[in-house]
C-alpha cells in the first residue's frame, strides 16, 4: 500500500477504535441508569465496532509498517471481521428489543454469534490467497463484510424508522445507519469498477473518515433519543396520574372524585335551562358472592365487562363512573317523566344483566337501581348522590322491586343506622347485653333436648330490647360478626358454669349471622372457644337462616363441611322462607330444619297450610334431616305436628325464653324427671 494511504487508514481507524470504545462505555452507563436491554446489546455492538477497528489497525501495522510481523496478518484479519460480524449481530438484537420490547431468548443469540464468528472464517478463507492473505489488499478481505453489513445496516434503518417514535433522536439513528449501509454497499459497487489497485486503496483509505462521522451522529441520536424518551415517559407518567386520579383504574370509568365535581356543573346547566337531571345508582346483587366464586381476578373482569357494557348503551348518558367496588353511576339530563325513568332503567338493568363469559363459566347477574332526580329530591352533588345511594339501598332489600326511585321517609332508616352505631359499639364494650335461653323438647313425652341462645339488650334508656330491634342495624353496621362473638363466649361460660356445679347439659343453639359461615376463621375461633371453656364441640349448636345459607352456598360450604367434621351439628333457621331448594338442602352439611314460626302459626287455618308444613317435614325426613317446630303456642299445633311425626317443638306453649337462672332449674327437673323415669322401669322390670 502507498505510504499516503496507509497514514489516512491507520488514523481512521484510530478514531474508530477510540470513538466507539467511548461510546460502548456511555451506552453502558446509560443502560445501567434506564435498565434498557437494548442499550446493553449497543453498548456491546460498540465495543466489539471498536475492538474490530483496533483489530484492523494491527493488520495494517503487521503488513506496511512491521514486515517481521506480516506472518500475524491473518490472525488479526480474522479477530478483525469476527469483531464486525458480532458487532452487527448485537445492533441486530438491540433493533429487535426495540422493535418487540423483548429481547431473543439467550439460547438463540449464542447460536447467532457462533454463527457470526463461522461467516466470518468463510468470508475471509474466499478471498484471494496466492500469495498469503498478508498479500492481498486489506479492501478485498473486507469485501463480504462490506456486502452483508450494507444489506443489514439498510434494513435495520427501515425497521428504526417504522418501530419508534417520531422523534429527533430515532430519526438521526436511522438515517446514520441507512447512510453507513448505503456506503458500504457503494463501496463495493466502486470496487468493482475501479480496477485500478491504486484508487481501490485510496477510496478504500478515505472511507474510513465517512465512517467516524455517521458514528458520531449515531452516538449524537442515541443520546438524543435517551432525552427524549425520557422526557416521552415522564410526560405519560404525568398523564397517567392525572387520568387515574380522576378514573377508576379498573374499568377506566371516572371515580367518585371526578363525579362529584362534574355533578355541580351539571345541575348548573340544568338549572340554567330547565332541564331535569336523574342519577342512576347502578348496583350488583351479591357481588361478594361472585368474588368468591370467581375469584378476585374473575370478579374483576365481571366489572370490566359491566363497564364496557355501560360505554355501549343505546340511550347514552352524558355522566358516567364507578363510585365504590360494585356501584355505578349513571347521569340523565333529558328526562321529566317519571315512567319514562323508569323504562330506561328498565331497558338498562336487562343490558347489563345479560350472561357473560368469564373464564369459561357463564356468568348470571342482577342488578339494583336507586333513583334520584333534580330537582325533585335535592338541588345539590352531595344530597342527590345520597338519595340516590338510599333509594339503591332499599332497592337491594328482599321485598322491594329491584327498581326503586327515592321517596320521602327512605332514608329515615339511615339517620337511625348513624345514631344506633355510637350506642351498639358501647353496648358490647359495657356488657349491656344479656342472654336468656329457650327450651327445645323432643318426641311426644315432650323431653328437653336443648336450648336456643336469645340474645336481649338492657338499654339505659328505651329498656329491654329483642333482637328484631338492633340485630339488622348490627348486620347493616357490619358488627354482627362482634355480637355473635359476644353471644358464643357467654353461652360457653354459661355451660362451662354448669358444668363446674355437675350439672348434666344439654347442647345450646346459637344462631349466626352470614359472614360467620363465609369465613374460614369461624372454625379456628370455635376450637379457640371449645379449648379455652373446656367443652366438647356437641355442647354448642350453630344455627344459620335458609337465605343465607343458599345464596352464599359455595363459600359457606367448606366451613360447613369443616364445623361437620369438628362435631358440629349446624341447623338451617326460618326454613321455608327462602329458596327451599332440595339440591341446596342435599348438598349442605346439616343436622337440623327448624320450620319458621309463620308457617305453624297459619298451620291451622286451612288445608292448604297443613300441607304445606307435613310436606316440609316429609322432605326434611327424606333428606335425613331432623325438624324442629319453632313458635308452638298451642295444644292443638302440638297435637298436630306430633301427629306428623315432628321431631322436636319449640314454642311459648311449652316454655317462653327464661333467664340463666330458670333455664337451670328447668334442666335439673328434666334430669330429676329422667331419673324418676329410670327408676320406675327398672321397678317394673323386677331389676
């Protein structure tokens, strides 16, 4: 080579080497600072560009400068392309990163770079070697590589210039790259017609400065484009925020928050053009009960779906969002009649309440509508989502229509839910509770065969209370789950008491609210009870309503099964108030059917209700369950449930719910009586 020519390669490529390896190192902070895979495999491409380009530096020494060392030319030819190869290779991998947001899998990238080193072994052993490598110009070694990188380096531009950002920093990458591969492959298209060695080693020499500068842009891009991302994700974070301060992060619908500064703007309008405005309080009907069945993640997508529902209504509203876990409300301005209201929630409540497809299970939903008007109801945000929230309440109670539309006197329930709070949480905390304890007797002779809990509250001011007076305020208050706490701790000391004195007892019945027996920890907390009071698990009765036990059957079932499994007898209260379904009755783990007090009251009336009640204990039998009576007041329902083969009464008639101190006394002439008995038969039998 000429001397001129050698000087200009050796200075190119020391301004390659020393550029690229700066650049590999700022690629390398910049990726340990933004965690960008992408950057690692740059970064990496870079050092090896600039290793190669050390590589080459070496060759041109050993073959013009070192002529003892030209022996070592095609060691460091080939160090030299395998560099390049592996260099395109990682710029390759980082574009797909880019382009997927996923890097290859590792087995493949070392695959590739086996790959890369092996075509390089090719590319060198094709070229002309008649009198050695070291011989043949250093242009003609690179001609493969030139070829391959030009086709690679092009198309990689394309695919940064489709898969980013419309950015500066991308826009400079991609077109330093298209240029450098557009330049490699007019090289060898030069190449080819210049077959003058002299030119070819002169072109061959001045590329090199080309080279430096579209690195340095490519460098200049990729920091810009780092910027810029930055700046990019920054501004998306922002916006992120400010969307999810203001909607639900669930279904994307606005939160309470955002409807409660838009509602003031609405009846703004409305009132400025006489219109009238109606919220819809939309609600899910056991909602809990579709978590546990579904899971959370499956009652999440029930209200994903619910969402995208809403969006697509034919009648849209010009307000909508998602107040609480299941509640959503809705926003009307263009209604006045009230029928109308209602044909639209109507119409809306069968959308939603469509099947849907969760997870491959067929989902079957009912939903509750609360309605509130201006200016009907209230002229504020806060009052209007109030009534709207008491009318959605009341919707939800078992008798009333799924639709309700605020009336007046609704919400007086509510006023007295707030005041009882203060006065049920101190009535747990001073003991203002007590127990009294009705009989249970079994057979036609009419024998004690256990007792039912009946919680009373001493109230300082408004005396005795039943429980039909504050037991729906604690359920509604969430504090029945403490009461019944409070009621199984006495009763156990009260057997535990017996006990002590050597009394023989018979089993109390406690009857518990829903939540006890749709969570796990009941069982714990009754073997908690049994060890701490020292009592067998027969000691205590559990008793659960009809309702509950079947619309939360498939989270209540486990905790049945396990309370079996303990000792437990569990018996179903208030049967035949509710579903009365033999599936649900068969599946579930219980002892006992009390028959609700409604049915024998009415018993007697005609012959419909007598049927009705040998049916119900005809079943229960069937189902090898035993029946009790509840609110026997008469000899003649006694006669007649004796008749039809009842198991046990419970009833005024027989004895009314009586203190600690006269239930024991009632239970030591039961066992004085037994006693008596005994010893008359062994009397008679000549023992």
């Amino acid at each position: 080579m000429h001397p001129t020519n050698i000087a200009i390669a050796s200075a190119s490529y020391v301004g390659q080497a020393i550029l690229m390896l700066g650049f590999a190192l700022l690629l390398l902070h910049y990726f340990r600072l933004y965690r960008r895979p992408y950057l690692r495999f740059w970064s990496y491409a870079a050092f090896y560009y600039g290793l190669g380009s050390a590589f080459q530096l070496g060759q041109i020494a050993s073959i013009s400068l070192f002529p003892t060392l030209a022996s070592s030319g095609l060691l460091l030819s080939q160090a030299h392309l395998a560099c390049l190869y592996v260099a395109l290779v990682l710029l390759c991998f980082g574009v797909f990163d880019v382009a997927r947001q996923n890097p290859p899998p590792r087995p493949w990238r070392w695959v590739t770079y086996a790959a890369a080193v092996l075509i390089s072994v090719k590319g060198l052993a094709f070229t002309p070697n008649t009198a050695g490598p070291e011989t043949v110009p250093l242009f003609v070694q690179e001609s493969t590589m030139l070829l391959l990188s030009g086709i690679v380096l092009t198309t990689i531009s394309v695919f940064i210039w489709r898969f980013t950002y419309a950015m500066l920093g991308p826009r400079l990458i991609a077109a330093a790259i298209f240029l450098h591969g557009s330049k490699n492959l007019f090289l060898v298209v030069l190449f080819s017609r210049f077959s003058e060695s002299q030119a070819q080693e002169t072109i061959w020499a001045y590329q090199g400065f080309m080279n430096i500068v579209l690195l340095a842009v490519t460098a200049l891009g990729v920091t810009i484009w780092l910027l810029e991302s930055e700046r990019h994700q920054a501004l998306n974070a922002m916006q992120q925020a400010e969307f999810l301060n203001r909607h639900d992060a669930l279904t994307k619908l606005p939160n309470r928050g955002e409807l409660m500064s838009k509602v003031p703007v609405l009846l703004d309008s409305c009132r400025a053009n006489g219109r009238h405005l109606v919220l819809m309080m939309v609600g899910i009907d056991r909602f809990k009960a579709v978590n546990d069945t579904l899971g959370m993640r499956g009652g999440d997508r029930v209200l994903i779906e619910l969402g995208e529902r809403l969006r697509k209504l034919h009648t849209q509203p010009i307000l909508m969002g998602r107040v609480s876990g299941d509640v959503f409300v809705l926003a009307f301005d263009h209604l006045k009649r009230l029928s109308y209201i209602q044909d639209l929630a109507h119409s809306i409540q069968a959308d939603l309440q469509k099947p849907m497809i969760v997870d491959g299970h067929e989902v079957h939903l009912s939903c509750s509508f609360g309605l509130a008007r201006y200016p009907q109801h209230s002229n504020r945000a806060e009052g209007l989502l109030s009534k709207a929230n008491i009318a959605l309440a009341n919707a939800k109670l078992p008798n009333n229509s799924s639709i309700m539309v605020y009336q007046r006197g609704m919400d007086e329930h509510y006023i007295r839910l707030a005041d009882i709070e203060p006065e049920l949480r101190k009535a747990i905390q001073e003991n203002e509770f007590f127990i009294q304890l009705q009989p249970i007797y079994s057979g036609k002779e009419l024998s004690l065969c256990a007792f039912e809990a009946l919680i009373r509250w001493q109230h300082p001011v408004r005396g005795i209370l039943s429980p039909d007076e504050f037991l729906p305020y604690a359920e509604q208050l969430g504090m029945a789950t403490e009461v019944d706490t409070w009621v199984l701790n006495h009763v156990a000391l009260i057997l535990a008491e017996w006990k002590t004195a050597g009394e023989k007892i018979v089993p109390i019945a406690v009857n518990l609210c829903a939540r006890q027996f749709t969570n796990r920890a009941l069982c714990i907390n009754m073997r908690n009870l049994l060890q701490k009071y020292n009592l067998n698990a027969a000691d205590i009765e559990l008793e659960i309503t009809e309702n509950v036990a079947v619309s939360d059957i498939n989270t209540g079932l486990n905790v049945l099964s396990a309370l079996e499994s303990m000792g437990f007898h569990v018996s179903i209260d208030d049967f035949g108030t509710g579903y009365s379904s033999l599936s649900y009755l068969r599946r579930l783990p219980i002892s006992r059917i009390k028959i609700d007090r409604s049915f024998i009251n009415e018993m007697l009336g005609n012959e419909t209700n007598l049927t009705i009640v040998r049916t119900l204990i005809q079943l229960s039998h069937g189902l090898k369950k035993q029946v009790i009576a509840e609110g026997v007041e008469t000899k003649e329902q006694l006669a007649a449930l004796q008749e039809m083969n009842c198991d046990a009464t419970q009833g005024y008639l027989m004895s009314p719910p009586v203190n600690v101190a006269m239930a024991r006394s009632i239970l030591q002439q039961h066992w004085l009586e037994q006693a008596e008995m005994n010893a008359q038969m062994h009397v008679a039998t000549g023992r």
